[in-house]
C-alpha cells in the first residue's frame, strides 16, 4: 500500500531497509529497467481517450472500443461508490466496494478545498483484453493496461486477470482512484508526471523493479530532464521505464519533503497539498511550487536527484557485501552440519563397540548382562539378553500383520538411510515369505521438509512417463494435481518412521489422490464421484513404534485414524490386552505385536 495522505507519514528509513533486504536480488536480475504490472491508467491527454488515433497504440485503442459492449450485470453501491462486474465476479465487486469509498476519502486528503468526485464508478472484468468494451462509449483502453481511469466522467475500469495471470486488483482500484481525484481536483493542469506519481504513492510504497531502475539512474545519471519528463513516456505499453520510476519517487519527494530542505522538516505533508491546490488554482506546477516550497520546480528537481544519489549509491556496495556475508554463512553453516553428522556417526561406532565388547566379555565369563541397545552380540544360552528388539523384528511384525488382515498386495514408504534400508528388506523378505505381493518400494529425505517429489516418484506421479496424468494436466492445468486420481496397486502401507515425520508424509497421500482407510464402511458412490467415475483402491496404514506417541494424532488428524501400528509387546501383556494380531518373534526374547487402529 502507498504510504496514506496527512496522517500517514512516509518511512524512508522503512523504505531504505526494504531496499537493502533485496539488494541481493538485483544482480542477477537482468537489465535495469524490467516490466512492472501495468497499473498505469491512460492519461488525461491521451489520444486514445480523448480525440483521433495518432499511433498503432491509438488505432487498435479505439479498434476495441468498437467492439460491442461487455455486460455488467453485477452492481454493488457503498457511499459514493458503484461497482458494475461481470457475472461471476459477485464477491470482487462486495469487497473493492466495502473499501473504495475509505481508500478515495484517504486519497482526497491531499486535495483538500478542491472538487472531488460526487460519484465514482468501478467497473470490474475478467479479462485485461475486455477494458477497452468495459469503456465509455468511444473512448477504449491501451492494450497493455491492467485498468483504466475516466476522469471527466468518474470511471474506472479495472480487470482481474491478464490471461492466466492475476491482477492485484485492489491495488489497481486504489491506483485509478487516484487518477480520478486528481483528474477531478486539477482537471487538464496536472501534467502526466503528477498525474502516474500521485497514483502510485497512493497504490504502492515499494516495486524491486523501480528500486532496480532508480538504481541504475543513481549510478549511471539517467535521470530524465523534467523539461523533457512529460515525453518520456511510452505508448506501447507500460514498463517500468525510467519516467514513471522518476515520476513515482519525484512525487515521492515532494510529498516528503516539507516546506523547507532540512532533516527536521522532512515528512510534512501540508506543503505538498498547497502544492496541489495551488496547482489547481493557477494552471502552472512552476508557480504551485514557488508558493508551496519557496522554489521553482527545477531547483526542488535537482534537490530530488541529490537525494536520489545519496539513497542508491551505496545499494551496489551493500549487494556485495551482502553477498559476501551470506556466502561466509553458508560455508559456516554447511561445515557446522558435516561436523555434527560425523559427531554422532562417531558416537555410533562407539556405542556399537561398547556393546558388543561388553557382550562378548559378558559371554566369556557367564554373567547375564542385559544390553539396551538394538546391536548385534546377544547370546541368551551364555546370559546375554538383548532387552530392545531388534528394529527388523518390528518389520516383520508389521508384514504378519498384513498377512493377518488378508491384504494381497503391499509397499514400503521409507526414509532415505541405513535404518530406512534394512527395515525395507525385513519387510519385503517376510512379506514375501508369506505370499503377500509387494508392489512398490519408495524412499524419502527424512531431513527435508518438502517430501512432495519424493511420494510424487513412489506413486509414479512423473507427467513425462505417467500419459493419463499428462492428459489431466492438459486439461486441467496445475489445478489438476488434486483432482488427479492416480494408479494405486497396493493394499496397505508399511511407513517405518517416527510420528512426526510419519504424519508429513501422511499428510501428502490424500493431496496426491491417494485413498486411506479411515472408516470401515466407506461409501463407494462417494469416492466414485471424487474420482471421477472409477472406484479407488483404499489404502491401509501400517506404522512402527514411531508412531506410538500421543502427538500422532495431533499431528496426523483423522488421516491416521484408521491406521495400525507395530509395537514391542510380551506375550503375556498381548494376551492381557485381548490382542488377537499373531505375534512375530524378536529373535532374541523378545516379541512383537500390533495393537489396535490408531484413535
């Protein structure tokens, strides 16, 4: 938002920071003068709006004001504001008039005493190709504009969108309202320049663009003479040229700068509305300024350039300096993580020794010793227990407990390391044993915060090598990823992971189309429907010990409702409880069983 008339004083030092903040951003973003959205509206002396075509701009201007008119039957009135939309944009139209009528009166604060708009209204469209059949009649609108203001007879067209691309539209409204006060207030004696500098300040405080173009005319001197601004600005289309850049910040200043050049006076706004209406009064900026700031135009100009210099010079400096610091961070950074992953392989190694050191020399003179850690050495015959079950056996467990529930078919979601792996082949080698069909394997970056590319491959969810999906796609656009119903050939997943982590890859299932077994009855007209037409294949959880934690639930919602989970668990506690699930010898002592759905 730009920063508000009188009682909404501008921040540089806000806006000296945002600058710093991108200023990493600027050197790998090209040319410094980059297109910016097209807010600007056709100025009051365009030929387009308001006499015979003088360009290729002109001729297809008024091409498209021919057109048949665009039908408006959407009406919403607040206060001095009518918004007329296309069907279908119903709630646009009650949101841009619950605030217009607030944004216009903020906006005419910096014309008090002169005319403002009795009525303004608001014109909304779909598309930025139809601004021109959304016009008054004969007048069009440029090709390259995002919306559009009639002052002489307070309109404002707006679009929503260019094609695929949105379109801020309050921002755009905010923007022409501007326009429109000023066009009412000042008529034909505001000049281009004040005409697009005052819209901006009352639409937007900050654009990487203009920073990029106010850069580069700080360094480069590009500034364009004020003698020649007025023909500085393009007719095609509206980029972020060095004149409306110019334009917005020399308005900028001038709204700032206050009566007299000094630090202490800096932000009082009153000068710069006698400057306007001192405009209005007598026709010529030069005398406003006199009046308004004791100077002539030129001389407040070069004022501006001297401050333009002093806030942009050093942006080039900093970027390097900036770059420098985060480079050093990153290496920083990167050491700090290598050094803690060879801290606890190191860690590891020893407690892996320790124990099987403390196993071995246990069995050499016949003391029991009960080990709590999941390593190889226990020898129960020469009293050495291993008091953790191996996690192996809780992947076998989990594969007896799809051969339990008769489900045919079976994959494995793991994580991506050495744990990952052999809880894998544990539950693939008893899966198999007991004629179960595992369909697919999948891995994940169990440090990664982002897994969607990662089910996307385990679920064969690749455009290029899945037709159906790219046909979808097509049709659909990026919508179509959660409307996709994709080719599950499992009945059940085994996911061996902690709770939390177990819960984020969860959450991924359904949002990629995939069906979990949360209820025992589902619907099948239902999920007909949700999949267009074909029934989908209802997925099983299956969770290890990791998943035995009150935060599962919180974290995973009602999509772990149904799943089941794998846990250590005696005989004599499994037969207690009342669990019927077969268990699955540890190998060592110890047992495993699945208890019931998670609820």
């Amino acid at each position: 938002m730009s920063p508000a008339p009188s009682g909404r004083r501008p921040r540089p030092l806000a806006a000296l920071v945002a600058a710093w903040a991108v200023a990493l951003l600027l050197i790998a973003l090209g040319p410094l003068a980059r297109a910016e959205p097209a807010r600007m509206s056709a100025a009051p002396a365009d030929p387009s709006t308001t006499g015979a075509p003088a360009s290729a701009s002109d001729l297809a201007a008024h091409a498209r004001a021919a057109q048949p008119a665009i039908p408006l039957p959407v009406t919403v009135r607040a206060g001095r504001i009518i918004v007329r939309a296309e069907a279908g944009l119903d709630g646009m139209a009650a949101r841009v008039a619950a605030r217009a009528d607030d944004e216009l009166r903020a906006i005419e604060t910096d014309l008090a005493g002169l005319p403002t708009p009795p009525v303004a209204e608001i014109r909304l469209v779909h598309d930025a190709a139809d601004l021109g059949r959304a016009a008054p009649p004969g007048r069009g609108a440029p090709g390259w504009a995002a919306g559009v203001a009639y002052p002489d007879v307070g309109v404002v067209v707006v679009a929503t969108y260019r094609g695929p691309s949105s379109i801020d539209v309050q921002g755009t409204v905010d923007h022409e309202l501007a326009h429109l006060a000023l066009g009412a207030a000042l008529g034909p004696a505001a000049p281009r320049w004040l005409h697009e500098g005052f819209a901006w300040l009352h639409s937007s405080d900050w654009s990487l663009d203009r920073t990029q173009t106010l850069t580069g005319m700080a360094w480069f001197g590009g500034t364009i003479p004020l003698t020649e601004l007025e023909i500085g600005f393009p007719l095609e289309e509206a980029p972020a040229s060095r004149a409306y850049a110019e334009s917005y910040d020399f308005v900028a200043f001038l709204a700032r700068r206050g009566r007299w050049p000094d630090a202490k006076d800096d932000g009082d706004r009153y000068p710069f509305q006698v400057f306007l209406a001192q405009t209005a009064a007598t026709g010529d900026v030069d005398v406003a300024a006199q009046r308004a700031f004791g100077r002539p135009l030129q001389q407040l100009f070069d004022e501006w350039d001297a401050d333009l210099k002093s806030r942009y010079m050093f942006v080039p400096i900093g970027l390097f300096l900036g770059g420098l610091w985060v480079f050093a961070s990153l290496l920083l950074f990167l050491g700090w993580r290598r050094r803690r992953r060879q801290y606890r392989k190191s860690l590891a190694e020893w407690e892996r020794r320790e124990a099987a050191a403390a196993a071995r020399r246990a069995g050499e003179l016949g003391i029991p010793i009960g080990l709590l850690a999941p390593i190889d050495g226990a020898d129960p015959a020469a009293g050495v227990f291993r008091l953790v079950a191996p996690s192996t056996a809780e992947a076998r467990a989990a594969a007896a407990v799809a051969a339990h529930e008769s489900l045919p078919t079976v994959a494995v979601l793991a994580p991506r390391d050495d744990v990952g792996r052999d809880l894998t082949d544990a539950f693939v080698a008893a899966a198999t044993a007991a004629g179960i069909t595992v369909s697919r394997t999948g891995t994940y970056d169990p440090t990664a915060s982002d897994l969607e590319p990662d089910i996307k491959a385990f679920l064969g969810l690749d455009p290029a090598t899945n037709p159906r999906l790219a046909a979808h796609l097509r049709r659909h656009g990026k919508k179509g990823w959660q409307t996709f119903s994709p080719d599950v050939d499992f009945a059940a997943l085994y996911i061996p992971d902690t709770y939390d982590h177990a819960a984020l890859v969860v959450a991924f299932l359904p949002y990629l189309g995939v069906e979990l077994h949360t209820e025992d009855f589902p619907d099948p007209d239902a999920l007909a429907r949700k999949h267009g037409g074909r029934i989908p294949q209802v997925v099983q959880l299956i969770g290890g010990s990791g998943w035995n934690h009150p935060g599962l639930l919180t974290r995973g919602g009602d999509l772990v409702e149904g799943a089941m989970i794998v846990d250590v668990c005696s005989p004599v506690t499994a037969a207690a409880r009342g669990d019927d699930l077969p268990l699955a010898p540890g190998g060592d002592g110890a047992a495993i069983t699945a208890s019931a759905p998670a609820s």
